[in-house]
C-alpha cells in the first residue's frame, strides 16, 4: 500500500471486538486495503468492501476474494493467505490483534493502530482506579501526592526538578525491588495489562442490558400458547439461553480469578508477583476477547433487528435459530478449551495452533 495515502481508521473501528479496517496491515493491493473484516451474527468472518446507512453492507466470503478483486500474483507477498488467515481470528480486538499478528509474521507499521483510541482509554478510567489506587499506596503509603495515575508516574522521569523526582522514583523502585533502568517499562506493562482487563470488562458490562432483552424476548416467546405447542422450538429456545448463560458464566469466572489473583498480589506486591498476575491476564487475552466477540456480536446483531420496536414472536424465533444458535458451538468450545482455536498464516500455509 503507498505510503503516500493517508491510513484513517476511527475510533470505533479501533476499539471494536468484531471489525478489522485492513488499512492498517500490510497490504500490496489497495482496493483489499480499504476494506475491512466484519464477523456477522454466525460468527463467520466477512470482507467487507462497502458499508453506509442508505446502502447497507457489501460483504464477501474471504474465500472469494480472487473472483472479486483483480489482484495481481506477487512472489513478495501474499495478500489473499494473510487476509484469510485474518479472517480466522475468533475476535479482532487489539489485544488479540498483538498476539495473532506476531504469530502470523505480520509487522504493522503504526503501532498505535494495536492501542485502544484515547477515547476509549478516557471512559476506561473508572476501572482504572481500582488498579492504580492499590500501586499509589504502595508507592506514597498515606503521603500526601499530586500523582492520580500512571501516566503522571512515567512523567517523573522528565521531571525538571531533579532531586524531587529521584525521591519518588527511589521510593517506587524500593518497593517493587528493581533497578531505577527497569521502572519506565514496568509502569507501562503495569498500566497495559490492567487496562486490558478494564477494557475488557467494559465489553462484559456493556453485553448485560442486550442479554437481558434477549432472554425477556425468549420468555415471551415460550409464554405464547401457539408456540408452545412447537416442542422442538421450546427446546432449542431453552438450549440457546442455557448455552449463552454457560458462556458468560464461563468468562465471569475468569474475572473472579483475576480479581483473586490481583488481591494476592497486594499482599506482597513485587515485579515478581505483577509479573505472575501480568502471565495470567495476557495468556488469557484471546479466550476472553472471543468469547466477548461473539457475544457482542450475537446481542448486537439481535438489538438491532429487535431493539428498537415490537416484532412478531416468530420473526424472533426464526432470527434465534438461524443466526443466534450459529456458532454457539464455538464459544462453547473456546470456554471448555481455555484456547481458541485459530487459523494463522505463515510462509504461504494456512496452519492451525
């Protein structure tokens, strides 16, 4: 792609679970650049090449990428295996994103096209407290400090006034027992780790007012004398529910266990124990992230078809189980395997890890 065209990806896209601008991989073929990848209500990954609220959205199956893009044959690289090795990802957010684009052998250029926007980072805030409160008592104990969060921490390094700034920072690397050289990047793993699990949760939070909707729908369609008498229906209804709540149940455990684990921490809080609980959230990074892609995806899809006004009990029906029971099976297998199981790209194969 020329870097004489300016890449311009929006927050949105940046912060999503289920969207992948392709502006920001590197790509020899512009017209593949401008499009992006979407997951649909079946979890399926999508080409998306047009998207508008008067047009809708112009999708195609990854698979058909060479009957619809006239991209040339380039022994340097590989558009058509990196997108569909893409394009198997259980989930597209940034966290993800690091972790499968190293794996594939991908180098992004912009590097803060693999960062939360500041927007985002700016409404994370209020979980960010309860992570950068416990470290600011462990630093200043119950002295008085005009630090309020990380960020202002890595700024002492800059600090005109010198000897002040040597204070904080000896105070800092006394309590995590490292080096003054180390400190920089132990604050911003500290401050990206826990950020993840903010953002993260914000993700989960977000999904209960959609669950919420969806469950009261199914009530109301299994409360309806005419079908009720539709066993097979009643049946699947109560296995979607049973399966979604399995799911979320799933992925709350894994916040209950980091939250236990952080707590450890405080009790004898050092770069080795961050260290323990850092292994633990990342590790994790690519169940939780498909986990909450499907969900948010699924909820999403249904908000938007039914959200907004009253339907018919069996237009809702026939949407569960052609695009909501879709894909279940994934996120069931992803919660019971711990690791998802993704496609990845390297030297021109398609290999499963």
């Amino acid at each position: 792609m020329s870097s004489e065209e300016p890449i311009e990806i929006s927050d949105f896209e940046k912060d999503s679970l289920y969207l992948l601008p392709l502006a920001m991989i590197p790509l020899e073929s512009k017209a593949l650049s401008r499009a992006r990848l979407v997951k649909n209500a079946k979890l399926q990954s999508m080409l998306e090449v047009f998207e508008g609220s008067g047009s809708g959205s112009g999708q195609i199956n990854p698979d058909m990428i060479e009957q619809s893009f006239d991209i040339a044959q380039n022994p340097g690289g590989n558009d058509v295996a990196t997108v569909r090795a893409l394009a198997g990802l259980n989930s597209f957010d940034v966290y993800s994103l690091r972790i499968a684009i190293r794996n594939i052998g991908i180098e992004v250029e912009d590097q803060a096209f693999l960062r939360l926007s500041d927007t985002k980072r700016a409404e994370l805030t209020k979980y960010m407290l309860g992570f950068t409160r416990p470290l600011l008592r462990q630093i200043y104990g119950n002295e008085e400090t005009n630090v309020s969060d990380i960020s202002e921490l890595i700024a002492l390094f800059d600090n005109p006034n010198r000897e002040e700034a040597l204070r904080n920072l000896k105070n800092i690397t006394d309590k995590l027992q490292i080096e003054l050289g180390a400190l920089p990047r132990f604050l911003e793993d500290y401050g990206d780790t826990f950020l993840s699990l903010a953002y993260f949760q914000d993700c989960h939070f977000s999904l209960e007012p959609q669950f919420r909707s969806f469950t009261t729908a199914v009530d109301n369609i299994q409360d309806n004398h005419q079908l009720r008498q539709n066993s097979s229906l009643m049946k699947s209804l109560d296995q979607t529910v049973d399966d979604l709540e399995d799911v979320k149940a799933s992925l709350e455990g894994l916040f209950q266990s980091f939250d236990r684990e952080t707590r450890t921490m405080w009790e004898d809080f050092n770069a080795d124990t961050f260290s323990k609980v850092q292994r633990m959230i990342e590790n994790n990074h690519t169940t939780i992230g498909a986990v909450l892609c499907g969900l948010s995806v699924k909820m999403g899809a249904w908000t938007d078809r039914f959200g907004t006004a009253d339907h018919g009990l069996i237009q809702q029906s026939e949407f569960i189980m052609s695009d909501i029971r879709q894909g279940l099976d994934i996120l069931l297998e992803i919660t019971q395997q711990g690791t998802p199981r993704e496609k990845v790209w390297r030297n021109d194969d398609i290999i499963d890890f």
